[in-house]
C-alpha cells in the first residue's frame, strides 16, 4: 500500500480581502467547519487557522491528492456553507488564488506553532505583511515561518 508524508502550508484569502472574518466566534466556527468538511472527504488538516481575512492551513496531502483539487474543495464548500448559513451580512466569497509551500517534518512544529498563534500575530503585523514575507520567503529559501 503506498504511504506518504507530504506535508504544505496553505495560505489564502477572502475575496478581495475583505474582512469578513471579522469575530474570533465566527472564525473558530468556519475553522471548525473546515476541518470537518475535510474529514470527510479524507483531508488531513493538521492545523487550521488565520485572521479577519485569511486562512492558513497546514495539511498532509493523501497519495491521490493534488494541491489545487484539495484548495477547491475546501474553498469551494466554505464559501458556500457560510452563505447557506448566513454567518456574513454580505456574499461571502474566497479570492481564487493561494499560497502553497511544501514543509519539511523538521518544521512541523514550528509551523504549528505559527499557524496556532494568528489571532496574537495579527495585533502586531499586518497580513499585507506577513503575506509578502511568506512570498520573499519561498523565493529564497529562508523563512520565519
């Protein structure tokens, strides 16, 4: 039986950045959603979390799972459960783009832990920034995350 470790750190937004996520109460429910939503469909979600108008998702992708069918199941059907749901006063919407990176087990923890900590994350820097960090990031190798 094939058997993977494949370990990737999403990152996406709402549409247009809007901040819809505007309550901790109302994230912790579409975190919670989320997680569940891909329980179901047998995604890995290691660690959910994010701010007022993203997501980060750390995620171990299954031996038939792809980058892009796994964000288009769990966007798709997030924004579609907060609309039939009412949990926004405006439609709800997630942008079409993402940020993916793969992790390596070393940086499971550390990751986590960054993941974990966005609601005390975001009381210092802004997403604009960390989000730019993350790309600098990824094109050169080196990270804080």
């Amino acid at each position: 039986m094939p058997h993977s470790k494949v370990y990737i750190h999403f990152v996406w937004t709402t549409k247009n950045r809007i901040p819809y996520l505007n309550t901790y109460d109302l994230r912790k429910k579409l975190w919670d959603h989320i997680k569940e939503n891909a329980r179901t469909k047998g995604i890995f979600i290691d660690i959910v979390n994010g701010y007022k108008e993203h997501c980060h998702c750390l995620i171990s992708l299954g031996i038939d799972q792809s980058i892009s069918k796994v964000m288009q199941l769990l966007k798709g059907e997030s924004a579609y459960w907060m609309n039939k749901n009412q949990l926004c006063k405006a439609k709800f919407g997630w942008q079409d783009e993402y940020f993916a990176v793969s992790v390596s087990e070393s940086a499971l923890d550390k990751v986590r832990t960054y993941i974990g900590n966005q609601e005390q994350h975001h009381r210092k820097e802004t997403f604009r920034t960390e989000y730019d960090e993350l790309i600098e990031a990824d094109d050169h190798g080196n990270s804080k995350v």
